[in-house]
C-alpha cells in the first residue's frame, strides 16, 4: 500500500514575517526536494481538509478554541498581523492554515485507520508540539499529533497508541496534553537546555522523556534510542504510532545544536516502521514539526519518506 502525503496551498498562507524561520518557504523546499529526487511519485498526494472544533477540542480546551476563532478570524477580517507571544505571529492566514494542518493529521488518522494506506505523512504548518491545552507558544496553534492521537482513541476506539517526537526541542505542548492519558505512550529526546526549558522531570508515568546535552551526534542518539524507546515501546505494543517528525536536531540547523544527519532520522523511522508492523498493522501517521535549515530539512523529509515508503 501507498504512502499518502497530505498537504494544502493555505498552509503557505500563514506568514510570521520575513525573517522568521518558520516560514512558507520550508513547505516549498519539501516539495522541489521530492521532486528532484524523485520521491514524489512513490506519494500519494492528498488535500488536507480543514478540521472540525469538535475534532481539535479533544486536545485543547472549549474556551481556548473559541478564543483563539474569534482571535484568528478578527486576524483574518483586518488584514494586520498580530504577536500572541514572541515568537508567534497570527497572520490573515492563519485560521485557514491551522484548520487545515489539523485536518491533515485527523483525515491521514482515518485513512490509514481503514486501511486505505500503509502510513501518512502530514507536510503542514503551522506546526503543533508547543500549543498545550489552552496556550499557543513556540509558533504553534494547534497541536496536530495530539488531536489526531486523541481522535484515534475517541473516534477509532484504539486503545493505545504511542506519541514519538524527535524535534530538538521538547514538545511540551503534547505532555501538557496526554500526560496521564494512559492510552496514550509518549517517547521523547530534546536537547536540554533549550527552548522551552522543560521536560526533565516528566508529568507523567506514561510519558519517556529523554534530555540529551547539545552536540550529541547520531551514533549516541541511536544508542539511546535503543536502549530507552524500543523496549518501552515492545512493552507497550501501541495499535498506532504517531510522530511528531522535527527536524532540527540536524547539524545544520541553527535552532539547535544537535548532531543528527539525514542517516540518523532514516534509522529512526525504520525502526518506528518495525514497531508498526510488529504491533500496528503498520500504522503510522507522522506530522512535520520543526525543521529551519531548508535544504538540511529537505533531505531529512525525503530520509523519512524513504522509511516510510520503504523505498
């Protein structure tokens, strides 16, 4: 079966201004890469959807989602710009942008739910891992994997499945979430300490948190991994894996300063895509997170495609 690849025009729309890193220019450089090496036919390219506010309020709060609405499309009507936080800017095309991304990863969760694909992966932003339950941070709106995680559980009726984030930053928005959700494994490494300063003592005993110091390279990270993740996730044998697919951690990426190459995030996703067919059917939907430097983030989605493809 296929990979789909879920994507949308208005996603380019969101626009924090010139300079900032999380820029529409990341989803163009994505695209031009699978292209050129030829990635892009083994997809199967697919329209996001916009989300519903029942689907994005099984993550975050009644009040927070309406606020945010009115906020966005206030945002949207007027045409200007407006900072929520330092580093988040709601432009005209936020709304839309947001909506989609999160509809992305609910409507990747249904396909790959019904076997209409072997996984998914979800080129979208605004990016989700910061957005808690009631508070946009860290450039994020909504927080994508955590919706599309719940509404595997709440929708689907699974009754476990893992969260894998390997961004370089923490994505404390997605523990703020599930901690406690004991449906719900999450699997984490993050550079520490940096942006959000957060994550070394988990809120949650389903929650494995795993801070790295800066300029930990590939080799120390896989060691990590396999001593750490895999045998938590064989204990745990989720029904579906979902990740929140950064890719910052990469040497090239000013944000962080890790040392993961392209090699390193492929390893990584086959060895997520054992843990699927062993205990999921497979199933995987995977979410881009964060990921600055263009080429460096270019090459590393195609590495993960590449897994995910099997290619």
């Amino acid at each position: 079966m296929s990979t789909l690849f879920y994507s949308h025009p208005d996603c380019r729309l969101h626009d924090m201004g010139a300079g900032h890193p999380e820029c529409p220019q990341r989803l163009d450089a994505i695209s031009d890469h699978l292209l050129a090496v030829g990635l892009d036919v083994a997809l199967q390219h697919e329209d996001a959807p916009l989300a519903t506010l029942e689907q994005v309020q099984r993550a975050h709060s009644v009040a927070y989602v309406l606020e945010l609405k009115d906020l966005l499309e206030q945002v949207q009507e007027s045409g200007e710009p407006r900072a929520l936080d330092p580093d988040t800017v709601a432009s005209p095309g936020t709304w839309q942008a947001a909506l989609r991304a999160a509809g992305a990863a609910v409507a990747a969760t249904d396909e790959v739910i019904a076997g209409r694909a072997s996984n998914a992966f979800c080129a979208v932003r605004p990016p989700g891992h910061h957005a808690t339950r009631d508070e946009t941070m860290g450039f994020c709106f909504f927080n994508n994997v955590a919706i599309a995680a719940r509404h595997a559980l709440d929708a689907h009726g699974l009754a476990r499945v893992a969260i894998i984030d390997f961004d370089v930053h923490h994505g404390n928005g997605t523990e703020d979430i599930v901690a406690g959700d004991e449906r719900i494994l999450m699997c984490s490494f993050f550079q520490h300490p940096l942006y959000p300063y957060s994550g070394a003592v988990p809120k949650g005993t389903n929650m494995l948190n795993v801070p790295v110091a800066p300029y930990t390279r590939g080799p120390e990270l896989r060691q990590i991994i396999a001593d750490m993740w895999w045998p938590r996730l064989d204990e745990f044998r989720p029904q579906m894996v979902f990740i929140s697919a950064g890719f910052d951690a990469h040497r090239e990426d000013d944000l962080g300063q890790l040392g993961l190459v392209e090699a390193d995030y492929e390893w990584i996703t086959r060895g997520l895509v054992t843990i699927a067919n062993r205990y999921a059917e497979g199933r995987i939907v995977s979410c881009l997170e964060g990921g600055y430097a263009l080429s460096a983030l270019a090459r590393s989605v195609a590495a993960h495609l590449r897994a995910l493809t099997d290619m």
